[in-house]
C-alpha cells in the first residue's frame, strides 16, 4: 500500500468547520511508520473531529488528509474506523456476529451476502477480542466494555491496514482495556498503524509510542516521552485558546449578518 | 353467494395482502432506522409525483407514475434537508413544512384536472381497494385485476432491490459513519431505500389511500421488532404479520360491510396491541410474570432466612422458634408453601427449618453477609449502611459472585457485625443439632 516514502497518514493545513464555525485550527501531522499513536487533549479539543475529518464524515474547509499521499477514496476500505460506543442504537436487532460481519460488507459490496470466508474471518476476530462465546449474544444484552470489543472486532473483520479509534477505553472495565489495548499493540505489531483518540494522560504515557497533543490545535507531536513534557501538558490543558474560540464565534457571526 | 363475487373477494384480498408486503418490508428499515415518520412524509408527499406522472400520458401504477413518485419522495427529503442547512429548521418541522406543501399541491391539481386524471380527492384520502376487482386485464387468458399487477410489479421491485443491497442496509442503518468509514457508500444506499419507500408506498397509496399507508409501513416492523430480535427475522415476521392483518381486515370489512383499508389498519393495530401484552420477552406479561416470580422467590427467601437467623440468635441455626409475624402478603403465602413443600415445620406456634429449607437459607443469608463484608471493605460506609443493600443484593448475589467474594476473604472471616459467614458447601454435618 506504501509506494515510495510517503507517510501513512498525513494532515496537512486542515482546517475543519461545523457550518461555519471553525472547530480545528491548521493541523499538520504525518505519521510515517506504523506505530500506536494517541491522540491526546482536553474535552472538546476536537480529538474526534480529527478522526472524522480524516475518514471524509465532517467537511475539510482547508487543507487536505492523504493516505500514503493518496486521497481517501483511493484507498477506501483500508481504513477502518471504532467509532464512540454512545453513537449507534443497541436495541438495533442484530447480534454479535451479524455486526462483525458488518465489517467485511465494505469489501463484499453489492449483491453478495457474507459466505463461509467472511464468517471464518469475523469469528476470529471475535477471538482475537475474547469474545467468541458471546457471537449469538443480542448487543443489547452486553456490557459496555463488551460493546467496546465487538465495535473492534467489527473493525478487525475489514482486514484494514490503518484503524482510527474514537475513545475506546471510555466507560468500559479494566479487563476490557487490557484486551483492548492487547488487540491493537498485536496490530501495530504486525505492521499496522494505530491511532486512538485517548483523553486519559496517565494511561496514555504508559500505552502509546508515539503522541499529538491537540486543543483545536496542534500542540506537539512525536514519540511520547518528548511529547508528554510539563510545557507541553500545561499549553494544552491550561487554555491559551479562548483566542481561537473567540474568532470562531466571530466568523459564525459574520456569517449570519453579512 | 356466486363464485363470481367470490374470485372478486380473493383478487382483492390478494392485492391488499401483496401491497401490505411490499410496504412492511421497507417500513423494516425505516423503522430500525428511526424513520417511520419519513415514511409517512413520503406517503403524502408522492401525490403530486403520481398527478404529473398521470398528466404526461402514464397509467397508475405505470412506469411514469413510479417515476413522478420516486422523484417526489427524494424531493421531500431534499427539501427538509435543504431547510436545515440553509435556515436551520428542525428536521421535523421541516419535513412537516415540505409533506403537507407537497401533498396539498397534489390535492389542488388533482381537483383542477379532474376531468383528465382517473383520481378524485376521496381515493386519494381512502384508496380504492374495494374497486380493484372491478378493472380486470387479461394476462394469459386469466383476468387479473390491473391493481394486482402493479402491486406484484412493486412487490418484486422492492423484494430485489432489498435483497441485493441487505447487507448495505442493515449496516448502513446500524451504523452510518462506521458503514462510510467501511466503504459503503451511504448516500447510494439511503437514496435506495428511499426510492423503494417511494415505490412500495405508491402501491399501498391506490390500495389504501394516503393515511392509513402509514400505518402498513410502520405497524408490521414495529410488531415484528417486539418478537423477533434480528434483522432478516424482523423482515420476515412483519411481512408475515403485514399478510395476515391484509387477509384477516378484508374479510372483516366484508364481514361487517365496512371500508376495508380502515379495517386493515384497525387489525394491524389489533396485532401490535396483541404483541405488546403477550411478547415473550419484552411483552407486559412476560415482564409481570417474571417480577411475580422475582417478588415469590424473595419472599420465600426472606422468610426461610428469618427462621434461621431467629434460630441463630437462639443458640442453634437449626432451632425451632417462635414463629415470626409474615410482614406482607405474599410472606404469608410463602411461609403456608415452604411449610407444605417441607422446608419449615411448624407445631404450637413454633417453627424450625428442615434440611432442605436449613440449606437453602444458609445460602441467603452466606449472600447478605458476604455482601455486607465486601461493601465494608471497599467502600467507606459506616457500619449501619451495610445491612440496607444486602437485604437486596442476598437475592441476586449467584454461586459464581459469591466465590469471587470469598476468594478476597481469609479463612473464617465473620462478617462486618461478626457473625459468621456460613460456607457454601453448607456444613459436613449438616446443620447445628437442634436444641
């Protein structure tokens, strides 16, 4: 997927609005190797933002985001997505299986239905998360952090060579974090780049090799024991963007009365 | 009654029940996906998409009419959307905005070109079931009402358009931006459904009229959803239930002489009232029958642990005592059944418990006092707040939590009040010899 040195993923001067009002500020980020890489900031920092802008499901107003130099839609499906657990109805009709499944319906495309490859496939990664005895289970009967798992079997069963994750520690157990985290240092392991929206400092020291520090900008990035200082931390969390915030709201404004 | 009146009964009985099909498997989606009141936009909204299908020469339930309506549905979503973006209109006002513009339009034209288009107000509103049987064309020799194949035609457009796209569906609805992040291309499938909505909804329009449309969109997926709990079963039972409530609402209308579209929704409503008492898992009566169950072991639980806990103030565990007072009714149906079935013996006001029963409240009262001793522990409760959610937590508290538990304790640890904390496996010798 790599011709020539171009890195994974790139941001490159992105800037990403919800209407009109600017919500990430010029990020420039490239990541050249596979690695696990934390996404880290405060609430509202527009962590998630990011991942979304990345994928195509908010709108770039500036800048581009390229994978190994590539546009998106050229390597659609190699990228593969755990979106918030919060985001999807669980009393939808489906079980375990059916929504891992769901993750090779991308590759699969029309008019075919999953055969015995694609189920081979999910029931591994149903392994590979610890949940193989729980693929009839109905998804409203599981707990949060077995949510969280199936969301990134689900992923896994897309055979992706990029995963963007969107808070998976949150709300969910420690024996489910561990798994979790297990899950994607494999993956990283084997060659995959990881990048994971994360809001838990501590952790975050400990799990991820490489950082950014974002607060509707980007703060620092590079490998975490550079990255994680006292300065960096404190210029992140510690505001310094009431600025920001305040131009937002008037181009919003602007917007309306012009 | 002649065979003839009888073959005109079972063609419309066989097109309300193929329209109701084709409707219910659409209204699957838009109901999981929390859009059944998009369907009933649609419902109304294709109106003016059929009047100027028919006004450029096509037939109802002709190719031109599907097309008019096709458009006319993307159009109302459109709309609304466009609303939204451009002066923030809530969506569902925005799409009550576009519908009712949409459908009233269609109304004024179909009274203005009255003359030239086989529609009036009435069928519009109420449909024209009962006329189906009497616009028959000849199909190999057979003549089949003109309704029936419209409806057969949809059917089979909507059946193939979902089975070649399910599993986009499905996913796309469970989860949009993850399907997109996938490479499904959600618009694509949106619009699909959308279209087939539009289809399936011009069917059920010239059988049943604009409103009670809704109802076979939404009525049979949303009783289906209270049965069954995956997807393809949630199709399969609504079309089940969308061709039984067809069948069942003729026959009724024709029973009673009454409008058959009305009767139709009447007993679909019927099937979902039905499913909301009786759904085995979800249905009110499950759910009572499973608290009465809950509020009968509790009961039985308690007054077997008052018996031994009297009994172990009095020395013995398995001591008779002086019968305590059942606090409510159902204790004092508990204590009559614990004493028939053998567990507590009674004699002159007194009771004791038996083995069995002895066993049995061992193990409540080994739950509330290791509850107790856990909560003591890991939260910082003085001791007179420990008691309350044990007496809860001792009837839910399994074999399996109960280990988890002792496994934290030392050996012989009594509980926060020091009192011991009976064993699991009950004692070698049974229960303490009765003084």
């Amino acid at each position: 997927m790599n011709p020539g040195q171009q890195p994974l993923v790139e941001f490159h001067d992105v800037t990403v609005a919800y209407g009109r009002r600017p919500v990430l500020w010029n990020i420039d980020l490239a990541i050249a190797e596979p690695c696990l890489f934390g996404v880290i900031g405060p609430n509202g920092a527009g962590k998630s933002t990011l991942l979304k802008a990345a994928l195509g499901l908010v709108p770039v107003v500036g800048g581009f985001v390229r994978f190994c130099g590539r546009p998106r839609r050229q390597v659609q499906g190699r990228v593969g997505y755990v979106p918030q657990r919060e985001t999807v109805d669980w009393d939808f009709p489906v079980n375990v299986m059916d929504v891992v499944l769901m993750g090779t319906y991308g590759r699969l495309g029309w008019l075919r239905w999953p055969g015995r490859r694609e189920r081979a496939v999910a029931a591994e990664c149903l392994e590979r998360v610890g949940l193989a005895d729980l693929a009839d289970r109905q998804i409203g009967r599981l707990s949060g952090g077995q949510q969280q798992r199936v969301f990134l079997a689900r992923a896994l069963a897309q055979e992706a060579d990029i995963y963007l994750l969107d808070e998976p520690m949150a709300g969910v157990d420690v024996r489910s974090q561990e798994q979790i985290f297990g899950v994607l240092a494999a993956l990283r392991d084997a060659g995959r780049l990881v990048i994971v929206v994360h809001h838990d400092l501590r952790t975050a020291a400990e799990w991820f090799d490489q950082v950014a520090l974002i607060d509707r900008r980007l703060v620092a990035a590079g490998p975490t024991a550079e990255v994680l200082t006292a300065d960096n931390i404190q210029k992140t969390y510690a505001g310094g963007i009431e600025l920001l915030e305040q131009l937002g709201q008037a181009v919003a404004e602007r917007g309306r009365t012009e | 009654m002649s065979s003839d009146a009888l073959a005109l009964h079972g063609w419309s009985m066989l097109t309300a029940a193929t329209v109701s099909a084709s409707c219910a498997l659409v209204g699957t989606l838009l109901v999981v996906r929390r859009m059944s009141l998009l369907g009933d936009a649609i419902a109304h909204a294709v109106l003016p998409g059929i009047v100027v299908g028919v006004l450029a020469g096509g037939r109802l339930g002709g190719p031109l009419v599907l097309a008019g309506a096709v458009v006319a549905a993307l159009m109302t979503v459109g709309l609304t959307r466009g609303l939204r973006a451009a002066v923030g209109l809530a969506e569902d006002a925005g799409s009550g905005v576009v519908f009712t513009t949409l459908f009233a339009a269609g109304v004024v034209t179909v009274s203005l070109f009255a003359s030239r288009i086989d529609l009036d107000p009435e069928c519009v509103l109420f449909g024209i079931l009962e006329l189906a049987a009497f616009d028959l064309v000849s199909v190999g020799g057979v003549e089949v009402p003109r309704a029936l194949l419209t409806a057969t035609a949809v059917l089979v457009i909507v059946a193939g358009g979902l089975a070649a796209t399910w599993q986009l569906q499905i996913s796309t609805a469970f989860d949009q931006e993850a399907a997109a992040a996938a490479g499904i291309p959600v618009a694509v499938v949106t619009t699909g459904l959308l279209s087939l909505t539009a289809v399936a909804t011009v069917a059920g329009f010239e059988a049943v009229g604009a409103v009670l449309v809704v109802a076979m969109l939404v009525v049979p997926a949303a009783t289906a959803e209270l049965l069954v709990h995956r997807m393809h079963q949630v199709a399969l039972v609504a079309v089940a239930v969308a061709v039984a409530a067809a069948g069942l609402g003729w026959l009724a209308a024709w029973r009673w002489n009454t409008s058959a579209a009305g009767m139709i929704a009447v007993v679909l409503g019927g099937f979902y009232a039905t499913a909301v008492v009786l759904a085995p898992a979800d249905g009110l009566l499950a759910r009572l029958v499973a608290k009465l169950a809950l509020d009968w072991r509790v009961a039985r639980e308690d007054w077997l642990a008052r018996i031994w806990r009297a009994g172990e103030q009095a020395g013995a565990a398995g001591a008779s005592v002086v019968r305590p007072r059942p606090r409510t009714g159902l204790e004092r149906a508990a204590a009559v059944w614990l004493r028939l079935t053998g567990r507590v013996e009674r004699s002159a006001g007194r009771v004791r418990l038996s083995k069995d029963g002895a066993r049995e409240a061992e193990l409540v009262v080994r739950s509330h006092r290791l509850w107790e001793t856990w909560l003591g522990r890991h939260a910082d409760l003085p001791a007179d707040h420990l008691h309350p959610p044990a007496e809860w937590v001792e009837h839910h508290l399994g074999a399996a939590m109960r280990e988890r538990i002792e496994a934290e304790l030392t050996a012989g640890e009594a509980d926060p009040h020091g009192r011991e904390i009976p064993p699991e496996a009950g004692r070698p010798d049974g229960p303490p010899p009765v003084v």
